[in-house]
C-alpha cells in the first residue's frame, strides 16, 4: 500500500490558509464599515456649541430654550419635507 500522508497534511494547511483569508476578509470588511458608521454619526454631531461646565451654565441653556417661542417658529421647510415623505 501506498502512504498518503503527505497529501492530507498539504489538504488540511490549504483549509487552514483558506479559513484564514476568509476570516481576514471579514475583519477587514467590518472594520472599514464600523468606521463608516463612526464618521456618519460623528458628522452629524454640532460641536459648534456653547459647552455646559458648570450648574450655572446648564441654567444659562435652560433659561434660553424657556424663552424660545416654538409657535412662531417658520416651519414652511418642515412642511415640504412632510409632505414629500407622504
């Protein structure tokens, strides 16, 4: 009878090298998309802002949201986007 050992061994390190890649890809593949997401959501994100350090400063922002008017606020763009969602 013939051995055929050596060919089992070279089968069984070309799964290993094959799973290895894949598994390489797919780390790859949701590394780049996590990093996406973090740029989207950082994007979005006003840092423009007045930071709040302090409770005076946090009542400084209360006190001025109290005093916005909402019912004169113009909200004709609003009313464009909904009725183009609907």
């Amino acid at each position: 009878m013939k051995k055929q050992q050596g060919f089992s061994s070279i089968i069984v390190i070309l799964m290993v090298v094959a799973v290895g890649l894949i598994a390489f890809t797919g780390y790859r593949v949701y590394t780049m998309m996590d990093e996406q997401n973090t740029n989207k959501s950082s994007g979005s994100t006003d840092t423009s802002g007045q930071v709040i350090e302090s409770a005076e400063d946090l009542k400084q922002a209360e006190d001025s949201l109290n005093e916005s008017d909402i019912e004169s606020m113009d909200t004709s763009e609003l009313d464009a986007i909904e009725a183009e969602l609907l």
